[in-house]
C-alpha cells in the first residue's frame, strides 16, 4: 500500500504526500491491515456519504453472523450501548426521531443566542493567557471553551464538568483503527462512569427542570415523542464528544499551520475579516476527522470494483480535503480561497448537527487570540498525538 501506514509516525506528522499516492493509484483500494475499502478522492467521498446503500450500523437489518461479522466482546458492551445508542451510528427511522429533537437546540437562531456567551468566554480565556505570558494553547484555550459551552447547552453544572474532557478522550479512543485492549478497558469504565453521572442528572432534570437541553429532552419525551432514557445518555456523550473534540483539534491544528505559514498569519492579523474564510480553510487544510467508516448494507459498485454487502468503507476525508480536482494548488494554505467545499463536517443525513455552533467557537477563539494576543509566537515545537482518525496535538506551547 505504499507510504499509507496510519501506525507510522511519519506518516501521521504529515499524511498528506501518501494520500496524493493513494488518490493517483484510483478511487477505492482495499487496505488489508483494517479489512476496509479506503476511498481518497472528494467526488466519491462526497457521493457515498449520501449514498444510503450504505450505513453507520448494519444490526437494524441484519444479524452479525448473517453480516459476516463477529459480535463485539461482552466486557465491552458498556461501551457499545452508549455509542450505539447516539445519532451519529443510528439509521432512520430512530436516526431521524432524535436528530429532529436535538436539531431545535442548534438552529441558527438558538446558536446565534449563545455568540455573545461564546465571545465573552473565549476572550477571558485568551486574557488569562496573556497575563501569564503564554501557556498550552490546548488546555488554556482550545479545550475550556468548546466544553464549556456544550456542558453550558447540556445543564451541567459548573463543579461537575472537570471528568468530562478525561471521559471524552478515553470514549473517543475506540475510533482508531484497531483499537487496543488497554484503550477499550478505558472507553467501557469511561462509558459507565459518564452513563451513571447522566442517569443522575436526568433524574435531577426531572424534578427541577432547567432551560437546557436535557430538560428539553426530558419535556418533548413527555408530551409523546418518544426519547429512551439510553438514547437522552447517549446524545448527550454524542453532543460532548463531537461538540469539543473536533473543535479543539481544529484550534490547535489551525493555530500550529499558521505558525508554519507566517506570511498567512502576517496577513490575517492585518485583516481580521479574513476570520470567517481562514476557519473554513484551516479545517480544510488539516482536517481535525481524518476518517469516516460506513457499513456496506448492499453491495456497490467504486470504478468497476463491486464492494460486497458486509465490508467496511473507510472514506478518507484529509485527503478528500486535499483533492486536486476540487481545490486549486490543495497543498497552499490560502485564507482568502473563496470556493471551499470542505467535507470536515462529512455530508448528508449524518452532516454534523453542531457545525452552526463549531463555527462560532472557531471564529471567537480565532479572533481573541488575534485582538488581545498580536504578538502571538510558538514557544516549543508540538508533539503530535499518537491518532490516526482523530488528528491533533498533544499541547501547543505559546508566548505572548
């Protein structure tokens, strides 16, 4: 497979060379080491994540033997009933029921309210950092602000929210490819302690109803659409874990290209209206997903290759994001570029809900940053976390 090795440290440094290979080499390839169809180029990626012959689970159709898969080991199953139960890996018609509810709490409008919660946060964050003379932009910046804005949505009280980021990160571990025994034991003590804390949680939102989004749950349950207990816990995992962990992979990754790219910088400083365009292209640049993983439901058909019902598509979005015949010279950071079709946010049914909101965090911490840190400077080279899938940076060490 070539200069494709998501264990490689080399390659995850900088994985977009081998992807130029991959693209080069055609439209689907089959990647022994995963047991799945890799798919690099935008048009295609683009296509199947609309494509409903295939899913993000297969057990609303089909039994595990009779997909040709083996059912996940009974000690992890703490985890798989949370995961399973959240929007993101449901079908319709259970996909559409919980996304229609959860949608009320990010339209534009509901989103918009929170712009001046958001900007005020992000600026006494970047403020603290300032009078310290700098700090991990990680932890002091990109990590509080998406967290706390989601736990501010979810009802979750100030004094509960530090196991959140730690419960988060282990759950999320289980996303890499062939995740180890170690990172699974971690994700199923993670999914039960969250699990027991929202059991908890909802039972106070029961009695004492708030203007969150649980209790909104708990209230549209009760006037007839049907919400499971499981499925209020798993969105609320869901919302967490998409809701920061992208986000603040997109800050770090984004803040780190433009310390490489200073003549982009220099200019972005000199033009803050170029914030709206620089998030889009920065998530572009260097995609916080790497990865989208569907289930094939029936067979299709990739340039000639019949992918047979029961495989795995693995849609490679870093290198869709890089694709030659989308994006003009992808390999150029370039703020200003004005058509950025982008599929950071993936597409179609499963398109992330919380993208309105994602952006307004981007765009805030990007801006505090740029007005009350201008003289901004990276302070120690990075180390990259050990992921494939999820892309981002152990810290990202800066002085002021």
């Amino acid at each position: 497979m070539g200069a494709f090795d998501p264990w490689d440290p080399a390659f995850l440094a900088d994985p977009y060379p081998a992807y130029a290979e991959l693209r080069a080499r055609g439209r689907v390839q089959y990647f022994e080491p995963t047991n799945q169809w890799l798919v690099p180029r935008h048009a295609d990626v683009s296509a199947l994540l609309r494509d409903r012959r295939l899913g993000r689970m297969y057990q609303h159709r089909f039994t595990h033997e009779e997909f040709g898969r083996t059912a996940p080991p009974a000690e992890h199953e703490p985890f798989h009933t949370l995961n399973d139960h959240g929007m993101l890996d449901l079908e319709p018609p259970d996909h559409t029921r919980i996304r229609r509810l959860v949608s009320k709490a990010f339209t534009p409008r509901t989103v918009e309210r929170l712009k001046p919660y958001v900007t005020q946060l992000a600026g006494e964050l970047v403020d603290r950092l300032v009078d310290a003379g700098g700090g991990d932009l990680l932890a002091d910046v990109a990590e509080p602000l998406p967290v706390a804005v989601i736990a501010e949505m979810l009802g979750i009280p100030e004094a509960d929210r530090a196991p959140l980021r730690p419960w988060s990160a282990d759950i999320c571990g289980m996303y890499e490819l062939s995740p180890s025994e170690e990172t699974a034991r971690k994700a199923v003590r993670a999914s039960v302690e969250f699990t027991e804390y929202l059991r908890e949680l909802i039972a106070l939102r029961r009695k004492e109803p708030g203007d969150d989004l649980i209790s909104g749950l708990i209230a549209a349950h009760d006037e007839g659409d049907r919400l499971t207990e499981q499925e209020m816990i798993s969105t609320a995992v869901l919302l967490l874990n998409a809701g920061h962990e992208a986000t603040v992979n997109s800050t770090v990754n984004g803040w780190y290209a433009l310390f490489r790219n200073p003549g982009q910088l220099e200019a972005l400083r000199a033009d803050h209206s170029l914030v709206p365009s620089a998030v889009e292209e920065l998530m572009r640049y260097d995609t916080p997903l790497q990865l989208f993983e569907r289930w094939v439901l029936d067979e299709i058909e990739i340039d000639g290759t019949t992918i047979p019902r029961g495989a795995e598509i693995a849609m490679l979005f870093g290198s869709a994001n890089h694709d030659p015949e989308v994006f003009t010279d992808p390999g150029r950071l370039d703020l200003t570029r004005a058509e950025n079709p982008h599929i950071s946010f993936s597409a179609g049914i499963h398109y992330c809900i919380g993208a309105p909101l994602a952006r307004i965090e981007l765009a805030a911490s990007m801006t505090a940053l740029l007005e009350r840190a201008p003289t901004l400077s990276l302070a120690a080279e990075p180390q990259r976390k050990p992921n494939f899938v999820i892309r981002g940076l152990e810290g990202l060490s800066v002085s002021v």
